[in-house]
C-alpha cells in the first residue's frame, strides 16, 4: 500500500508536505490510526515486523474481505480493526 494513497493525496503533495515537515489535520489523524493499527497487528506478532505487515495487508474474511488497512480508513472501520485484533489476542475467532 502506498502512504499517498491511504492519505487519499498525490505522492507530490506527500513529497511536498514531507518537505515542509507537517501533514494537515486530517492527513494526521490517518497516519495516526494507521500508526495505532500497525502497532497493535505488530503486538499480536509478538513483534514480528514482517508477519505484521503480511498482516496488515492481505484480505480478511471478517473485514469484508478487505486489508486490515484499508477497512481502517475511517474511524468507524478503525474500531472494527481494534475490535477484530482484540478478538484474535484473545482466542476469540469469528
């Protein structure tokens, strides 16, 4: 996945903005939830950086099948990831 696109800008506003050293608002809260979802699929590979991010971006039947990243796009799909996580930290698989 490419950050530009998860950000929903151009890899030239994200170069631009890299540049300048700040995203706006909304570009912050995206990074953050997808820093807050990469760091709880990291904890559920006992850090494993590459189960992680197989992780992160393979389909998932209980997401519709779509990636952990991409249902993660709005808030509301950000709390499903946790919840789904959550479940499977626990030995909950539905």
């Amino acid at each position: 996945m490419e950050l530009a696109d998860y950000l929903g800008v151009t890899p030239r506003t994200l170069a631009r903005r890299k540049k300048m050293g700040s995203l706006n608002q909304y570009e912050s809260e995206r990074i953050f939830r997808l820093a807050e979802i990469y760091g709880a699929a990291l904890h559920l590979f006992d850090g494993e950086n590459t189960d992680a991010r197989e992780c992160a971006a393979f389909p998932v039947r209980g997401l519709n099948d779509k990636s952990l990243t991409d249902y993660a796009r709005s808030e509301f799909g950000a709390r499903g990831v946790r919840n789904l996580i959550g479940r499977l930290e626990h030995g909950v698989f539905s």
